[in-house]
C-alpha cells in the first residue's frame, strides 16, 4: 500500500467537524484514529504518543502496518481488507503495535468502516492483562508438567511397590510352609516325648505360620486387586451369590448358620471374579463375628439407593452379630485394621480388600447399625455398573 500525499476532500474535516472531533479525541483516555484506505492514519488521538511513545507525525508518515508486529501484520491486514473492502465491522481483534523504544504493547481493537471509504477505530493497551495471562499460562504449564513428573514418579513408586510385595509375599510363603509343615511334623512323631508345654509351644508356631501365610495370601490379593486391570461383564447378582455361598459350604455347614438370599437381585456390569471375592469377604466376616453360643443369621439382597437423582445398586450382607462401633466404621475397611482382638482369627486385610475392589468399580463399601441389632455390610457400584431393568411381559 502506498501513501496519498494529496488528501480527498474526504480526508479533511470541516472546521466544525473538525473542532468537534478534535475536543472528543483530546478528552478520550483510549486510542482513537480514523485511517483511510491506503493503510496511514489521517486522524490520532494523543493516548497514541502517550502510549506508543511516537509523535503523530511520525505514526502517520508511515503504513500503520510498519508500526504492526511482523507476526501480526497478515492477521492485520485481512481485518482492514474485511472492512474496507466489504464494509464488514470487526468487533474485536488484537495485535502488537511497536514502541518507540522497541519492546511491542498489545492492542485490543475494535473498529468500523465509514461509507466514505475510511476506517475509524478504538484502541486500547492491553499489555499489563496479556502479560500476566501469558504469566498465568506459563505457571500453569509448569505446574501441569511438574504435575504429569510428579504423577509419573508416584506411578513408579507404586509399581516398585507392588512388585516388592508380590515378590516379597510370594517367596515369604515358602519358608512358611516348611515352618508349619516342620512343626506339625515334630508334633506328630515326637510330641510324646513332650510336656503340655512344650506341646503348647509347637501349636503356637504352627497357628502363627498358618496366620502368616494367610496373611501374605491376603497381601497378594490385595495387590492384585490394585493394579490387574477389571474387565467388566454383565452378570446376573444370584450368580454372584451362589458362587461365593460355595465357596464358604463348609464353613455354612460347620457354624450351622441360617441364611436368607433374597430373589430379586438385578444385573450388574462388573468383574465376576472380584465380586465374588468381596461378596465371600463379607460373608465370612458374619459367619466369623456371630453372637457366643448363637449360630449366624445372615441376609443377603440387593441394595438400592438414589444419589444426586441417580440411581445406583449394590448388594448388602446383614447379620445379627456382635456389631461394629460407630468409631470403628470406618477404621475397620484399613489395612490390618480390626475391631476384635486376636481371639478371633483373621488378617484384617478382608474389608481393605472389599473397599479397594468398590473402588475399582467406581462405588464405595461401608458399614451400618442393622435394626434389632447386628450389622450391615453395604457394597454399592457406579452409575457404569447399572444395567437397565427390562419389565415382565
């Protein structure tokens, strides 16, 4: 584009227009200009040389695209092309004007094209809030990457972990074993030759060894149950049920235990395996913590609740057991956390590992008061495990 150096009478105001226009552009604390289709401005209000630090004259001897950052001169140019030449009006756009000492001021614009074929606009500097935005994305994408570092480090650290403990638990279980089968050994052909005592010692080192196995059993599982990946499944909720009451027969049988199984379970989308786990955890536990000299009565159903308006299912193990102290609710779903003493057998692994696997399927395990005494062990799934009900023909 090149300068005019004869001005359109369009270029030069009418003393009265001009007195007007003058008054309005020295009171205005913005940028004001009019420009004409050449690309110089005819017309600056001094906001201009107050913030650019050039003269008018100087700001209008040159292109106004000299003054633009060469990165947002073509950006520039389209939005005076969209309004002289189609008379389109821009609301908004922004671009970095030069400085007469050399750094850039960001410029927010906006501006209009007159029928007389010249361009009036509104400036105003923007440098401050640009700089501090560009401050704020910076920090955040420094504190994203220290995030994604620390994140990966944790990850790490967590797989260390989890491979120590399966490593560790696993070859822990071998010595074991030879400890207990060693002293049941000893017990059976040499435990004439011992006293009650000694006798005792021997049962002693054989419960622990059983107790510690187990425990490094319920280590293992635990650690599976974190990192193996779930895949989901639609499964029927009595199946759930009937696989995890076979596993436990023996003891069922062995405790006498009463148990009603409700018949209206619904479906659920998750991972058989490890409902079914956390299904024979709870019911081990009320077949473990019944009443002295009173056989188990347990219940088993579906559990159904709305939260936020969305409805979410589960399943609830009731029992009429010694029960669980409010302080002790949610203690007792910790690792190696019990609300019993060691009279009663168990790791205290169980109910860590139903909240883990609630977890892993985007719901929660708790517990609360049954009515007329007892417990009630509930293990709700997310919104992702709900399957719809399809109604009777």
């Amino acid at each position: 584009m090149t300068l005019d150096s004869s001005p359109s009478p369009h270029d030069t105001p009418q003393p009265h227009e001009e007195t007007e226009l003058d008054r309005f552009f020295e009171l205005s604390l913005d940028m004001l200009c009019i420009a004409n289709s050449d690309s110089y401005f005819i017309r600056l209000s001094p906001a201009f040389t107050r913030t650019l630090g050039w003269s008018q004259e100087e700001l209008m001897s040159r292109p106004f695209l000299d003054f633009v950052h060469p990165d947002d001169r073509a950006g520039t140019l389209l939005e005076v092309e969209r309004q002289i030449g189609r008379g389109e009006p821009v609301l908004e756009f922004q671009n970095r004007y030069q400085h007469k000492n050399g750094s850039w001021r960001f410029l927010s614009w906006k501006s209009s094209p007159h029928p007389d074929g010249r361009m009036y606009g509104i400036a105003r500097d923007v440098t401050d809030r640009e700089q501090a935005q560009q401050a704020l994305r910076r920090s955040h994408e420094e504190l994203e990457h220290r995030v994604q570092e620390r994140t990966a480090e944790l990850q790490q650290r967590n797989r260390d972990l989890e491979t120590l403990l399966y490593v560790s638990s696993h070859d822990l279980r071998e010595p074991l074993r030879s400890i207990s089968n060693f002293s049941q050994l000893l017990r059976d052909r040499y435990g004439d030759r011992l006293d009650a005592k000694g006798t005792d010692y021997l049962d002693r080192v054989v419960r622990a060894a059983h107790r510690m196995d187990q425990l490094m059993e319920d280590l293992l599982t635990l650690s599976r149950a974190q990192r193996t990946e779930m895949p989901y499944e639609e499964v029927r909720g009595d199946d759930v049920v009937k696989a995890a009451m076979t596993q436990l027969d023996e003891t069922i049988r062995r405790t006498g235990a009463r148990i009603q199984v409700a018949t209206d379970f619904p479906s659920f989308r998750v991972n058989k395996t490890w409902i079914t786990q956390t299904l024979y955890n709870l019911i081990a536990n009320a077949l473990k913590f019944h009443r002295a000299g009173e056989v188990p009565e347990i219940e088993i159903a579906p559990y159904r609740i709305i939260e936020d308006t969305t409805p979410l299912v589960g399943l609830v193990v009731r029992d009429r057991g010694i029960g669980v102290e409010p302080d002790q609710a949610q203690r007792i779903f910790q690792l190696f956390q019990r609300a019993v003493g060691r009279e009663v057998s168990g790791t205290g692994a169980g109910l860590a590992i139903v909240q883990q696997i609630a977890h892993r399927h985007g719901g929660r395990a708790w517990v609360q008061p049954r009515e007329g005494g007892g417990s009630e062990f509930v293990l709700l799934f997310g919104s992702q495990s709900i399957i719809e009900e399809k109604p009777a023909p």
